[in-house]
C-alpha cells in the first residue's frame, strides 16, 4: 500500500470517528437532557437551572463523542475532538432550526457552542494514547 492510500484510508477514518462522535454527541445531550427534564418534572431541580443543564450536557456530550473520535485519529487528536464538538453543535443547530417557525440565534446558543467546544477540546487533551518512550541510547 503506498503513501497516498494511506493517507486515503486515515482520512476516511478520520471523517468516519468525528461523524459518529457527533452522533455519540448529540445521544448523550439528549439523554442528559431528558434525565434533567425528568428532575425539574419531580421538583429536584429549579426550572430557573435549565441553563446551566444544557451548558452541563454540552460538555459531557461532547467529551464522550471526542473521545470516540479521538479514538480514531492517528495524530491531531484535539483537532479530533473539536471536530466531533463542531459536529454535535451543528447537528444541534440544525434541529433547532427545523423545530422552530424563526432561527433564533442568542445568548443560549453561544453557550451551546462554548460547551461543545468545550467538551470536544478537553475529549483530545485527555483523550489520546500514551506515547512510548523510546529508551535513550548513550553513545560513549
């Protein structure tokens, strides 16, 4: 296999792990936010802290679906996973604007976006493989 179909097969995969990391993404905020609507129904939580729910849900989205991204990715991983939280956010853009009559874009969705951004970000810090050291050869 040559060069260039490496580099094929690595982008293909690349492209591969940050569409499912956006997906993995967006599950993972809805199932936080369905437990979150779940807490504020039962009176656990204020409706006043649905904010700080949708930051919250955000972050921990995206890091899970960054570290399935960053899984993927041979090098770059931080590029890995801010491209899964990219991904999540505009699946997330994307449903908001079909759902509603007017695209309303404010304060709420610059939250959502520092939050993907966020979680997808911390997903590549903290998600890649250790390197091997290599053992140091002393030459006398």
């Amino acid at each position: 296999m040559g060069k260039a179909e490496e580099r094929g097969t690595n982008a293909v995969q690349m492209a591969t792990g940050v569409a499912l990391g956006g997906l993995l993404a967006l599950g993972v905020e809805l199932v936080i936010l369905l437990l979150g609507a779940l807490a504020v129904s039962n009176g656990i939580l204020k409706e006043d802290s649905a904010p700080q729910l949708t930051a919250a849900a955000c972050v921990l989205g995206c890091f899970a679906g960054g570290l399935l991204a960053c899984s993927r990715w041979r090098s770059r991983r931080l590029l890995g996973g801010l491209a899964a939280g990219t991904v999540c956010y505009l699946l997330i853009l994307a449903v908001s604007l079909l759902m509603s009559d007017a695209p309303t874009l404010g304060a709420q969705a610059l939250i959502e976006l520092a939050g993907c951004l966020c979680g997808g970000a911390l997903a590549g810090m903290l998600g890649g493989r250790q390197k091997k050291k290599r053992p140091s050869v002393r030459k006398k």
